[in-house]
C-alpha cells in the first residue's frame, strides 16, 4: 500500500484528537489538515500552532466540506463527536464520510470507534449505550465494506474508552469530589472495572496504524491502560499523592438523583428529542454503567505492549506520570487540580467546554 503524506483529521479539536494530531506530525511523520467549526477558537489555534497542521472551518455534517478534506489528502481520521450529533445523526455521516473519502481516493481510512456495547453483551438491552453502539455498529459495517474496498482504501478502527483523565476532570460520568478530605467516587461500578484509556498513548496508536498500513488494514485496534477498578484506583491514588481516596459503590437512582435536571434529556444534545431513536442521558448511561459493572469489554493487552511498548500499563503508572510531569514542569498536582474551586475549570471534554451547544 502506497505511503501516506497528508491526513484529514475530523474530531482534531476534540480530546482525544488534540494528542492524535500531536502524533501524527511529530518527527516530521505527516502533515494534517484538521477540521473545526471555529478557528479562531482556543484548541483550534493550539493546533495551528503544533506546525505542519493547516485548519478547515467546516462541520463533518457537510459534504462539500468533508469532500474538501479528503480531497486535498490522503489518509484520513474521522471521530465524530456523538454527544454533538446523537446516535443516528453519527451513523449517518460516519457512512457518508467512509463512502466520500473512498470516492475523493483516500488511501488509508482510520475510523475512532467505540465498543459495539450491545453485541459483545449478545444483544441484552440493559446493555444498549447509544454513544458507544453508534459507533461500534459503523465499525463493523466500516471492516465489512472493507472485505470489498480494501484493495482500494485501506481502512482500520481505532478503539477507546473512557480516557483516564475523565476520572479526574470536571463534567464527566466518573468526576470524584472531595468529601471531608476525602477524594470520593460515586458510581454504579460495583466490582466491575473500566478500560480507561491514557489520552498520551493514542497518538501513538494512531501514528502507528498508519505508519504499518498493511498490518493495519482490516484491524480493530481495541485500547486501554488496563481494567481499572475503582477501589484499586482510590488505592493507587493515596498511594501516589499521600491524600486519602475512597470508592463508594452506589445505586443507578442514587447516581442519576443529583443530575435529574439533565437526566431526561437527550443524550446526544444535537439530537431531537421527540425521536423514538434518541437515547436520554439516564438511559444512555445506565446501559454505560452496565458495561463496565458486569466486564462485558475485553483487551488484548499482550498485543497493545507490542505496538507499544511503552505504554501505560496502570492507573498507578498513569498517576505517576501526572505527578512527576507536575513536579517537573511546576504545574498543579492532581490533588490541586481536584479541589471544589479549581475541578470545574478543568474539563477535559469538548463537549463540557462548548457546555453542551456546539452546533452540527
């Protein structure tokens, strides 16, 4: 498969795609045309800035824009925000953008995707999470359509979770507080664990499938730290910052009562709500919850430490990370970061810093 020179990141501006674009150009490796719908917006310039990266305004939820991204480049990563569209709005354009890029002769398409959530629990409602299931069902259909295209474009699926840094920022479905000192989470977890992802790591992962296109193609890369369970986190955590942490397993009514205000509203905050399709946010992640308290996802961690060798491997290592970069660099430790003043100033998803009203 020819090598590729340029690609056209859509998501660029989001979390996950700040440090996918930083992977990509660095050393020299490509150089990206990255999608936004304001660029003179604070993570937009901060991109710019990175250098060998030239900004499109635009929306995914626009042919001619996406065919002027994928035209003027010849690999492509497309994550499109969900809770921005809602589920049905995702698949449609997630579809289209395959189907445009295929057309405009992209040679490598990478797909950000989420676990199919409801499938790998064998089709149990209880289980059914709209953001994920959105994705997860293009992915396959995207590895499908691949069968027949790959000659053509190569395509492969990058697959997250939630990042590790949720777990430690404001506006997100595991953000702690500081109870009597205390840092506290409260969520439907159980003895389950969750595959949180380190945000540093996908740029590698990413970076890499499209440095080895022939490996790539055809793959579900599926990545995590590890299974991270929220007692051994609280422990990690008290073992890393010397402050005290604690899990409170708790009820999905006890979990869903301080947020009741948004509770019954449409998850996807695009989406219409008076659409039979459309998931509330108490619906969406109670299936979200479910997931991850009865292990339906699974890692192959063994080939994750051979594409990466240096990976994260641990909440702790994460952790650790964090605090040695804060002392080198004289910036907040985690345990300033979480206190009641400062953690709502920190919200690491795009989403929670447009507050829920990014346009299409």
């Amino acid at each position: 498969m020819a090598g590729i020179s340029q690609i056209f990141v859509v998501g660029a501006t989001g979390a996950q795609g700040m440090p996918v674009v930083r992977g990509l150009i660095s050393n020299g490796g490509y150089e990206v045309v990255a999608l936004t719908r304001d660029s003179s917006a604070p993570r937009a310039r901060a991109l710019r800035e990175m250098g060998n990266v030239a900004l499109l305004e635009g929306t995914f939820a626009d042919e001619a824009t996406l065919r002027e991204g994928f035209r003027a480049c010849d690999g492509a990563f497309v994550n499109i925000d969900g809770f921005n569209a809602g589920e049905r709005t995702e698949m449609y354009w997630a579809i289209r953008s395959y189907e445009i890029a295929l057309e405009e002769g992209v040679r490598f398409f990478v797909y950000g995707n989420l676990d199919y959530g409801l499938k790998k629990s064998g089709y149990r409602s209880m289980f059914r999470t709209g953001h994920y299931d959105g994705k997860g069902r293009i992915g396959d259909w995207i590895l499908a359509q691949n069968r027949v295209n790959g000659d053509r474009m190569g395509a492969a699926l990058f697959t997250t979770g939630p990042y590790m840094e949720m777990a430690f920022s404001a506006q997100t479905p595991m953000t702690p507080r500081v109870e009597d000192g205390v840092l506290t989470w409260r969520v439907p977890l159980g003895t389950g664990a969750v595959v949180h992802v380190a945000l540093e790591d996908c740029g590698h992962y990413v970076r890499w499938l499209f440095d080895h296109p022939e490996r790539a193609n055809g793959m579900n890369l599926e990545v995590a730290i590890e299974h991270v369970r929220y007692g051994d986190l609280a422990t990690a955590f008290e073992r890393v910052t010397g402050h005290p942490a604690r899990f409170v397993d708790t009820s999905l009514d006890d979990y869903f009562a301080p947020l009741a205000a948004v509770a019954d509203l449409p998850a996807g905050y695009n989406a219409d709500p008076s659409d039979e399709s459309t998931m509330s946010f108490r619906d969406n992640f109670t299936g979200f919850w479910n997931l991850w308290k009865h292990d339906i996802i699974t890692r192959d961690y063994e080939l994750l430490d051979d594409i990466h060798p240096t990976r994260i491997r641990s909440a702790e290592d994460w952790l650790h990370r964090w605090e040695q970069r804060s002392a080198s660099e004289g910036s907040e430790t985690l345990w300033a970061r979480l206190q009641p003043v400062t953690l709502p100033q920190r919200p690491i998803l795009k989403l929670s810093e447009d507050r829920r009203r990014g346009r299409l």
